[in-house]
C-alpha cells in the first residue's frame, strides 16, 4: 500500500507538515520546575461542581508554580453546544476569581499557543492525521451505522470484546483502489487509528494522586476524526495538550478507562505524555450510602445554585480547598485570616478516591468565612446578589447604606464574631425585623417564661425606663431593676439553683422584650438593635405588643 497515496486522497488540501505547525508551538521559555495546566470545558452552558474543582487545583498548581494557567475550549461535539456556553465559562471563573493567563476570550483568543477552540484547529488535526496516514498509523474506515451494529452483535453472540479491534476491523487494510472508488463516491469516513497494542501486555503508568497504576493496553482501532474531519476527544486532547505545552493535566478520573488509549497515542506522534493527576468523583451521602453526585438529582452539582441561593464565592472555593487537599482545614484554623494564596497546595494531599461533598460543612465555612468579613464587604457582596436575585430587598437595604451597614456591623469583629449569615438568600430573614416593611411581628408570648399578667406589666413598665442614650450596662441594668420589680430572678445562678421559689427571671424579661421588639425570641444584643431601630420604634413595638394583651 502507499500510505502517501492515501495521505493524498483523504486529506487532499493540507498542504502543511507537522513541522510548520511545531515552528508556531515552540517550546515556552518558563522556569524550573513552573507548570502549565488548563482546563477544557465543553460550552455545553452546564457548569458544576466538577469543573471548579479541578479549576482551583489547576489554577493553584499553575500560579504557585509560576507556570501558565490557560482555558481551551473542547467544543468538538457541536451538537451539545449551546448558545453563549463560552460567555458562560467566562463568566464561572472570573466570578470565581480563577485568571487566566491565555486562551479563549469572549471574542478571540489571548495567547500565542491558540487558536484556544478546538473546531478552529481543525486543520492542525488534519495535519497530525495526514501524517499519521502517511506512516501507515492511521486508516479510513467506511463502516455505517448497521455495520458496526452488526459486529456488535456478532461480538454478543460469540462472547467477545465489544468494538474496532483485530479480525473486526474490517476496513484496515482496504486496498487502495476500493478506497479510492469510496472517496470518489462521496462515502463518509472516519478516520481510526492502526492499533498495535494487545490485551495480553500491560503499560504501567504513574498518576500523581493515585500512584502506580497498569492497565492492559489499547486494542482497539480508535477513532481519531470523525467524518466531519473533526477530531474525538482522545486525538485533540493529544495534540493540543503537547502544542499548548501541558505539563499537568487534571481531570476526572473517568478518563483512566481510556488513558491507555492517550499513552498509546502519545507515543505513536513521538511526544512525552503529560503528567496526569486524575481527581477524585464528588460524592453526597444519601440515605446512609455514599453515591456519585448527579446532574439529575441534585440541584447542588450545579455551579448557578451557588449563585442563585447566594454561596460567596470565597466560602464555596474555601471549601473545595477542603476537599482538594487534607491538610487544608488545619492550615486554616492555623491561619485564620490568610489568603487562599498562602496555603500550599500540592498533589501529594489529594484525596485517591471519592470526595465527600458536604452541603452543612460548606454552610459552616460559609458562615466563618462570612463572620471574617468588614460590615461594608457583607453589604457590597449581599446588594450585588439581591439586586440580581431579590431586587426589593436591595432596594430595601440601598435605601439607606449606613443603616443597613450599621445592623450588618452587629456581632461583627472581635475574636468571636456572630455567625448569622450562611449564604445571602437568608440574609434578608435575619435582617427582617429592621425594616418596617419587613417585620413580621409575633407576640404570642406563649413559650415558658413569664405569666401574662407579669409580661403584660413588663411591657407597660418598660418604656419609661428606656434611655437610648444608655450604653450596654446600662441597658442592662435597667432591664434587671424591672425584673426586680416584677419579683423575678435577677441572678441567673441563684435562678437556676432555685427556679420554683421566682415567677421568672431576667432572662425572661429580656425576651419579653425581644420578642415585642423583633418578633422572635433569638436575636443579637437587643440594646444594640433598640439604638438602631430608634427610640420612636421602639416604643410603637412596644405598645403594639402590649396591646395585643387586652
Ligand atoms: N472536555 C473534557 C471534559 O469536559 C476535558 C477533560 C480534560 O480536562 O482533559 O471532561
């Protein structure tokens, strides 16, 4: 056979060779030891948890590293391509604050080791595969739809390997004429790779989280273009991540199954493989039992829940660290208020197997990471997600930014800040009582604590003592002087020695107060809360509440 001939016929309008195409590639000039990772997106619009997660592993090893940190867009399969999928991929990580250094931007590209888009290297693939025919390592192969069915089937009932391999592969050695007659038909082809490899042998290959690992080799005729002369993933992934100079590549491990298919691939174009760090699946528990996370069932894989219900993004990439790396959550009590920067990540703390994705822990760090922040930067991000999300509340708390900044400034600062706030959406209950529009009283008093005759002379008594002029203690004394005179407990360890010889205790007065005040009976400092609602709604509270007593 002359594979030149055939080179010739199938890819009859490339005219470059590999070489021209490594003379745009060359080498980067990066020093010792800096790593170049990507990530590889499909514009599909569906963006999850998998993809940050490998992202912040990716940017980190990049930058800690002084390497390069680059997007490429896998967008080979068109037809799962959705309208502003790129935009939406740009928008993901610079929300997430993850930056570039090259690829893909809204309208081009920014780099010199593009195009970043996989269908506009179209040619570059030709190129390789041209090249590849030329040696005899590539083939087209005509088999429809039905034929392979029927392979398929012939494979079931004799009990054998599914696929393209061996005495299957049945257009391999196509003489050249019968190929010929094919092209000039106009019959579509593929074009699969000539596989040397065999079942029976093994290649060893070393991933930096999961260890040594051997498979059986590739047996299998892959294919390399489909007939739109567009590549798979296993060829494109290839070429680009050797042009791009990958050094790193991180992705999911249900690429292992098909890594044999890359190695073998790898070594056929004559390049060194990247190092590859295979990541762990993310997990939820469920009913008892670990399971995959799923698309299907459930909303938290998706990247716009975390948006939409308002995660920060400093919690949310705060506690992926927790999940990438073991050693994160002690560096993090260790370094309470240092930058994600700081930490160092590294392969060697990555999880082997699954990652348990836990929503309460991430609302827990949410509301550390949260309780760590200056009033004014709990306002900025909370008005920028309602006015998104919950456009009357922004209005509400832009109405006056000092008074939304002074309630949001409750608790805030001091060795062990209120930790109130989980994520934005919830935001507005808790804040809820500070604005008139939004309070919802309710005065049932029905909980322990007082009689109604005592909480009914509490509320009455109350207000002419009230000075909001009193600091703290005063306050506090004041609220002490009337549970004295309603013959309650003003020690609340006498009171707890002894509770049956008190109708109540100062406690109890207070949160008469509160719950006239605010509607419920948890809240922060109420004397802080009383300054800031002003002493004229302080009073209308009051008697309202107490009206409601007869
Ligand atoms: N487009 C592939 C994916 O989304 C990329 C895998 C890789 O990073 O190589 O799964």
């Amino acid at each position: 056979m002359d594979y030149h001939a055939l080179a010739d016929l199938l890819f009859a309008d490339i005219t470059q060779t590999p070489e021209d195409i490594a003379a745009k590639y060359p080498p980067r000039q990066l020093k010792e030891g800096a790593k170049v990772t990507r990530i590889a997106p499909s514009p599909t619009g569906f963006m999850h948890l998998g993809n940050l997660f490998g992202a912040i592993a990716d940017e980190r090893l990049a930058h800690q590293s002084g390497g390069i940190f680059y997007l490429r867009i896998e967008d080979t399969d068109q037809k799962r391509e959705v309208e502003g999928g790129v935009e939406t991929i740009l928008k993901v990580f610079s929300d997430y604050e993850l930056p570039f250094d090259e690829g893909a931007v809204l309208d081009g590209d920014n780099g010199l080791y593009g195009p970043y888009r996989q269908r506009q290297r179209a040619k570059i693939y030709q190129t390789y595969a041209k090249w590849l025919v030329q040696q005899g390592k590539a083939y087209p192969c005509f088999c429809t739809e039905a034929d392979l069915a029927a392979i398929r089937e012939k494979q079931a009932e004799l009990k054998e390997n599914f696929g393209y391999y061996g005495k299957y592969a049945v257009h391999r050695d196509m003489p050249f004429d019968e190929v010929k007659a094919k092209i000039d038909a106009g019959e579509p082809f593929v074009l699969r790779f000539r596989s040397e490899g065999s079942l029976e042998r093994r290649v060893k290959f070393n991933d930096l989280v999961k260890g040594t690992m051997e498979f059986p080799e590739n047996d299998q005729d892959v294919v390399l273009l489909k007939s739109d002369g567009i590549p798979t993933y296993h060829f494109a992934h290839v070429i680009d991540d050797h042009l791009m100079g990958t050094t790193h590549v991180v992705r999911g491990e249900e690429w292992l199954a098909t890594l044999p298919i890359h190695l073998q691939l790898f070594a056929a174009m004559g390049w060194k493989p990247p190092k590859y760090i295979h990541t762990a699946q993310l997990m939820k528990m469920d009913g008892g039992s670990k399971r995959k996370l799923s698309k299907r069932k459930d909303p938290e894989l998706a990247l716009d829940f975390y948006k939409e219900q308002g995660y920060c993004v400093a919690a949310v990439k705060e506690y992926i660290l927790t999940l990438l790396n073991s050693n994160f959550e002690d560096w993090r009590l260790a370094n309470p208020d240092a930058p994600l920067e700081s930490f160092n990540f590294t392969t060697k703390k990555m999880g082997v197997s699954g990652a348990l994705f836990d929503i309460d822990k991430l609302g827990d760090v949410s509301k550390n990471v949260i309780s760590r922040m200056t009033a004014d930067e709990v306002y900025d991000l909370l008005t920028e997600w309602a006015k998104q999300y919950d456009p009357d509340f922004y209005a509400i708390l832009a109405r006056d930014p000092a008074y939304s900044k002074a309630i949001l400034a409750i608790g805030r600062g001091g060795k062990k800040p209120r930790k109130d706030i989980m994520i934005w959406s919830q935001a507005k209950d808790y804040m809820s009582f500070f604005f008139d529009e939004l309070f919802v009283p309710d005065f049932s008093f029905s909980q322990d604590g007082l009689s109604p005759e005592l909480t009914r002379r509490a509320l009455e008594e109350y207000p002419a003592l009230y000075d909001p002029a009193d600091d703290n203690s005063a306050w506090f004394e004041k609220v002490k002087g009337l549970a004295a005179s309603l013959g309650c407990a003003t020690d609340m360890r006498e009171y707890k020695k002894n509770p049956e010889a008190y109708p109540g205790s100062v406690t109890d007065v207070s949160t008469v107060l509160r719950e006239a005040i605010t509607g419920r009976r948890n809240s922060p400092d109420l004397c802080e809360i009383m300054k800031l609602l002003g002493r004229e709604r302080v009073m209308k509270r009051l008697a309202a509440a107490r009206a409601t007593l007869g």
